[in-house]
C-alpha cells in the first residue's frame, strides 16, 4: 500500500482494519503515514516523501521519485506481495501499477480514489486499463465513467460520507475538545497539508486576515498544524506578523495520532477559508460555509488549465454540478478577494443558506444503495479466501 497525504493515510488504516475484521491474514507495507502505522503497517519511506503536487514542483523531485518508486519494485520482485493498492497519489502510484505490469509480477493492483481523469487528461484511462486491474471510486459517477471504457471499477462510497452523520457534533462540543472560548467566534484558515500549499497559500490568507479585522474586530483565526513539520513551518511564517495580527491567530498542533485535528477545528468554526482538496468534502460534511482558494505554480496552472474538461475544482461543487461554494483559483487569490468571501460568509443570512445547501447535498452522498465495502470489494474481485 502507498499513500503520500494524510487523508490517504485515513484511508489506508481504515482498510487495514477492515481486512483484519474479515479475518484476512495479512502483512502490509509499502509507504504509508502514522494511522496505518499505528495499526501495524510498516512504512519503508516516509509518507512525506510523496507530498509534492503540481507539475513543476514534481519535475523538481522526478530522480527522488522514481529512486523510490525503483526501490519498491525490486523489493516486491525478490520478494512478490500479493496486493499492491495505490490510494490517491495517482500520478506516483499509477506508475509503480505499470511497472509491476511491464516486470509481469504476479501482484494484483488496485487504485483506491480515482485520479480525476473525468476532469481533466482523459486519456489517462488507457493507462489505467492497462496498470490497474480494479478501481475503488469514492464517488458512483466516475463508475459509470470507467465503464465506458471496460475498465473494472467499484463505488465504494467516500468514508467521510458515512463517519459524519447528518447531525455531526456540536460546534461546542469541538470548542471544548480545543478549549476554545464557547462564546468566541472563530473563522478556519486551511492551507493545506502539504509544504508549497501552505508556502503559497497561508501568507495571503494572513493578508486577507489584516482586511478582515476591521469589520469583526473580536474575530479570531484558527489554523490546524497536521504534523510537527507543518506547525514548524506555520510558526515561522506567523512569525513574520505584526503582534496586532498575531494576537487574534491560534495555531492548533495535532494532539495524538487517532485525532483529526482540521477536522476539529473546522467543527468549532463558524466559517472556513481551506485549499481545494479533501478537506472541501469534509467542510461539507460539517455543513460549514466555506471559500475555497487554489494557488499553483504559474506554469504548472498555465499547463492545467488546458486540460481540465471541468467548470469547478472543489468538490462541493463537482458533486452538486453547480457553483455551491466560492472558488477563488490563481490571481484571484489576494487578501481583497478573500476578505470580500469571507465578509459574505460571516453575514448570518448567506451562511445559514450556503449550510442548508451543503445539508441537502450530504443527505445525497448518504442515501445511495449501491455502496460496496472497499474490502469486501478487492476480496470479491479477485476471489481471496
């Protein structure tokens, strides 16, 4: 199993302990993060090592890459494992699938969470027909996408989807877990997990936050730190603020490996400011009033954005075919844009009606029959006792 971000990780352990509940005796390795350490997995590389997005930033990490990706499939030529299942990371782990492939290893593979070929390269399909022997789709349109092109697929729903009910806990109940002030208004700021996202993200969302403070004065900012190298890094970035701005920012560290800490703090916001990602899915769960922000490498984003098929980039969106959420991609990004959303969302009318949309849309995600297991799935499919 590889992954290369925390919401993969959260996958990743989730299906562990699903093949364990199923008696399935298994060993598993490969790359993955603290969760499906904590669960016995033995991770030969970091999880770190897999965390660069974009087109440029990957073109700089390229030899690193492939050393790893080389690594792990003379490992598994020497010694053949039985399963390789890719989760997220397509662009690293659709790699390894052509290669166990090319070598003619007896490993089945498995991509869990489709790359979004329905957005944008789509011929990337025939490349996934070619690697992949089964795909587990978190959501069932990209099902019927696969099926166009004979390519064996599952809908096995998003896990978010069923862990957060449609009365998820109390904004109070996670301001008590954080020991925030009950009374306290807070707005989430939600870079990203990933070291560019949050070097190219969090400073100008510290810019919007000096737009911001003079209409809600008592305001206060609140932003997750998902590991000790990204609290590091928000720390050194918080420093460079003037003390007035400081004093309105909490930084929240994660408080144990079983904890999800932008969850939490996203739970006890009143509003969320976040990089388009997983994190968008979880806002909606919440039912939490969002802006969605997006900043690229100015030449990767000139590449990309010739190839995305797609009007939207959040997933509130993507899911509900329309603009639910705010998006501010590339130069719209500035502390002016941002602040502006961010005033529309505080106003009480224009919150509570983006909440019940995002309500309306959760209770869709929820209601669906024809979601598979994602164990009972690979199991199924390739006939293991």
């Amino acid at each position: 199993m590889v992954v290369g971000e925390v919401s993969g990780d959260t996958l990743g352990a989730a299906l562990i302990r699903n093949f364990k509940a199923k008696g399935i005796d298994a060993e598993f390795e490969g790359i993955g993060g603290p969760q499906m350490i904590a669960e016995g997995f033995h991770s030969l590389y970091s999880m770190e090592t897999l965390s660069v997005m974009g087109l440029v930033e990957v073109l700089k990490h390229l030899k690193e890459l492939f050393a790893v990706r080389d690594s792990l499939i003379q490992r598994w030529t020497q010694n053949p494992v039985d399963l390789f299942i890719g989760i997220d990371a397509p662009d690293f782990n659709l790699r390894v699938s052509k290669k166990i492939k090319d070598k003619n290893l007896p490993i089945h593979t498995v991509q869990y969470v489709s790359p979004s070929v329905w957005a944008w390269r789509q011929k990337r399909v025939y490349a996934i027909k070619y690697a992949v022997d089964l795909v587990l789709c978190l959501f069932p349109f990209e099902v019927e996408f696969y099926q166009k092109y004979q390519v064996a697929a599952v809908f096995v729903g998003h896990p978010l989807a069923q862990q957060l009910s449609l009365t998820p806990n109390s904004q109070q109940d996670a301001k008590q877990q954080l020991v925030l002030e009950p009374q306290q208004q807070y707005l989430a700021l939600l870079p990203g997990s990933r070291h560019g996202e949050v070097a190219r993200l969090l400073p100008v969302m510290l810019e919007a936050v000096v737009e911001i403070l003079p209409q809600h004065p008592k305001l206060k900012f609140l932003i997750p730190a998902i590991n000790q190298k990204r609290a590091e890094q928000i720390q050194e970035i918080l420093a460079q603020q003037p003390t007035t701005i400081q004093q309105h920012i909490l930084m929240i560290e994660n408080q144990s490996k079983e904890s999800n800490i932008g969850r939490l703090v996203m739970q006890a916001s009143d509003a969320i400011v976040l990089a388009s990602g997983t994190a968008t899915l979880e806002a909606l769960l919440l039912h939490r009033p969002m802006l969605v922000i997006y900043k690229l490498n100015w030449l990767t984003y000139q590449i990309a954005k010739h190839m995305v098929k797609i009007p939207y980039v959040s997933l509130p969106n993507i899911l509900s075919k329309k603009m639910l959420v705010k998006e501010l991609i590339q130069n719209r990004v500035t502390a002016q844009t941002i602040a502006h959303e961010v005033n529309l969302l505080l106003d009480p009318e224009q919150g509570q009606q983006q909440q019940q949309q995002l309500i309306q849309l959760h209770q869709l995600l929820t209601v669906d029959q024809s979601i598979q297991d994602p164990a009972i799935a690979i199991l199924q499919h390739f006939q293991i006792q």
